[in-house]
C-alpha cells in the first residue's frame, strides 16, 4: 500500500513538473513573440510574406492549451518541439552544407504569423537560399511533365473556334480517329475532352454573361469545375470528394497520438479531396472561388496554407512542396 502512494506521488510531482515547464516555456516564448514583433514593426522589416495573415479555423486543442494563449503562440511551441526532434544528421543538406530545416527554422521563429515554413513547407522561400542553393532545391527529384499525346492536341485546336454556332456545329462530330469504335482504355481522354466542351456550350450559349460577380461559390462548384476536373479521373480509379469533405490524412496526423480519454480530432476540410476509390488513400486536395483577388487576395492567401498543409499530410506526398 505504501508503494503504490509512494507511486502515486512520484507521478503528481511529475505532471506538476511538466505543467510548470510548459506554463514558464509558454509564458517565455509569449515574451520573446512580442519582443520579435515590436522590433519588427519598429524596424518595418519586410520578409518572403508581407504580415501574414493567421487562420486558427483549423485548430483544435485542449482548454488547458488555449487558456491565455493565442492559437499562433501556441503553433510556435509545437513548432520549436517539432524542430527540437528532427534529426540533424538526417536533415536536408545541400552541397554549400546549409541544413534546408536549419535555415527554415531559424527564419520562420521570428515570422509574427503562421506560413507554410512553420511546417517546413517551402513556398516562395527563395530569398533565404543563396542562387545554387536554391537552383538545387527546385531541381531535386523533378519529374518531367508528361506530353500531351497529339490526338488530344488536335482536338482541341478543333474546338478553339471563334464562334459558339462554329463550336456546336463540330463539337457533335466524330471525335474518334479514323471511325473507330470506341474504347474507354484508348479514348476516354478524348471523351473528356469533348463532354467539357459540350458541358461549357451550355454556358458560352447564353445571351447574357452567366459569370457575374452575384454567382456563388457553389454555382461555380457544380456548373463550371465539376465539368472541367471531377470526369477527367473516371478512368483511374479516382475520386473527387467535394462538400467539404474531412481529410482522412489530417485526421490521422492529428490523432496519432490520442487516447480513449480525450475527443477524436477531425481533419481539416477543403473543397474538394482526391482519394482513391472504395480507399482511405489521398492524392491532393482543392479549394475554390468564385473569383480571382490575385495572390495578396486573403482568400488565395488562407486557402494556400491550408492547401498545403493538407497535402504534406497526405500518403503520397513529400516534404517539400515548390
């Protein structure tokens, strides 16, 4: 009996300890993030990202985790752990010897908002690498884009016309080279090169523009994009799950960790998941607008971050994204 309160002491006093470095690392770090942002805001420095915006949509922590402090503060915490726990000699190192991690690390803690670099996502990250460097980073392990076969080139030369009565007038003509019957394994592609243009006639056919500013995201979603992307991965096994839909991916990372005791975590939610049929396997994500407010747009900005990290968590991803 006297062992087991002997136990039991040991373990309070070691998650006091752990709550007392936790509090003292939270609060040192809350001080050094106002030092680091007064002194930027003093010097007006501008960095790869002009004051980036923060998201704390996607976050979900515990009150114990949150209480006092923002979800940013609490992001850099985890990202000093993250760094802490990599291992240096298993680090991305150039042939200058610059560790990529390194460099990201050192130069994203000072950021006063959350970009892709707090998880050692590079994105824009040119100015930190010196010319080679960087000729080395976006040249490791590229593939070349494959080339499109020239049936699927001429198609489409057919279909650039400059009228819509021309466009309807060839859109309904044999599209199949030399009459052939069909075959989904040889022609599916130029199957879906002619539906997208028969699906898009509908719109180009009216009097009045149908792309005015009062569409929705969702009008776009479902007469414009579901034409143009969802067909063309029918024949490779592939969805294309809209609505919202949760990444299987991101809920995973999430909870890797967890225990009966506490909530499962979701994952984070974008307009669109590719994932493989019948599978919880995921290939990319998507997220769209019903209008273009270019790269400063807080939209593009918002959706980016959150693109990308949906990405580095998905199977068949890597690290680092150009």
């Amino acid at each position: 009996m006297e062992q087991q309160i002997q136990a039991t002491e040991n373990s309070l006093r070691q998650i006091n300890v752990i709550q007392n470095m936790f509090i003292d690392r939270r609060n040192r770090r809350k001080r050094d993030y106002n030092l680091q942002t007064d002194e930027i805001a003093s010097k007006k420095v501008r960095s790869i990202h002009d004051i980036p915006e923060t998201s704390s949509s996607n976050y979900t922590g515990t009150e114990q985790e949150t209480e006092g402090t923002s979800p940013f503060e609490v992001d850099l915490v985890k990202f000093d752990e993250a760094y802490l726990e990599l291992d240096p000699n298993r680090m991305w190192t150039l042939r200058s010897g610059s560790k990529v991690e390194e460099v990201i690390y050192k130069f994203a803690r000072n950021l006063p908002g959350e970009t892709c670099l707090h998880s050692f996502i590079i994105n824009d990250a040119k100015s930190l690498f010196f010319d080679d460097e960087w000729k080395e980073i976006t040249a490791s392990e590229v593939k070349d884009n494959s080339k499109l076969e020239r049936s699927l080139r001429e198609l489409m030369k057919k279909y650039t016309v400059k009228s819509v009565k021309e466009l309807r007038k060839i859109v309904y003509e044999q599209f199949i080279p030399d009459g052939n019957e069909y075959d989904q394994s040889l022609h599916n592609n130029l199957d879906f090169i002619n539906h997208a243009y028969r699906s898009m006639l509908f719109l180009w056919q009216k009097e009045e523009n149908p792309f005015d500013s009062l569409k929705l995201e969702g009008w776009y979603e479902m007469n414009v994009w579901s034409h143009l992307i969802d067909l063309a991965f029918h024949d490779i096994n592939i969805d294309l799950v809209r609505g919202e839909g949760m990444s299987n991916a991101s809920s995973d990372r999430k909870n890797l960790t967890r225990t009966i005791n506490y909530r499962k975590k979701i994952g984070r939610k974008g307009d669109g998941v590719f994932r493989l049929c019948s599978d919880r396997l995921e290939f990319g994500a998507i997220e769209a607008g019903r209008k273009w407010e270019g790269q400063s747009g807080t939209k593009y900005s918002n959706d980016s971050l959150k693109l990308f990290k949906m990405l580095e968590e998905h199977d068949c991803t890597t690290r680092y994204y150009m």
